[in-house]
C-alpha cells in the first residue's frame, strides 16, 4: 500500500478528523499490519504533525499545509521555476 500520496492529499485531513473523533490512530482506520510497527509510527507521527502545524500558536496563527489539490497547473512544468514565479 503507498500511503505517501495520501499525505499530499486533503483527504488525509478527514483520517485525522475520523481518527480524533474516535479515539483510534489514524493507522488503524488506514488499516495497516499491526506487525508493522515502523510503518504505523511513521503515519502516526505524519498525522500527528500535519494535526499539531494547524493548531493556533500563542499567538493565534496557524499555518496551512499545501496539499496536492491546491497546486495550481504549472505553466512551465518545472516546479523550482513556478515556485520562484509565484
């Protein structure tokens, strides 16, 4: 199972959600092998952080992931180049 283009996805957000709703990890919803306990820790830890980075500071800011679906079409098809272009 490849997990990692569903941490570039927005669709991670609503694991997270399920999963603190619940009170379950979020690798348990995402089914993963508890033998695999490497690979639970490192989906875990990723939702974790994605969680904890949206979380106000003490100053009430809070900073937004950049997710897949809000990458606009590139124009040149080189990414180091749109990112300099804005």
């Amino acid at each position: 199972m490849r997990l990692y283009p569903l941490f570039k996805s927005r669709r991670i957000l609503n694991v997270i959600s399920t999963a603190k709703t619940f009170g379950c990890r979020p690798s348990d919803l995402l089914g993963i092998d508890e033998d695999d306990v490497y690979g639970r820790y490192c989906i875990d830890e990723a939702a974790t952080y994605l969680y904890n980075m949206m979380q106000p500071d003490k100053d009430g800011k809070t900073k937004k992931p950049t997710f897949i679906e809000d990458i606009k079409e590139s124009k040149t098809k080189n990414p180091g180049l749109d990112l300099l272009l804005g």
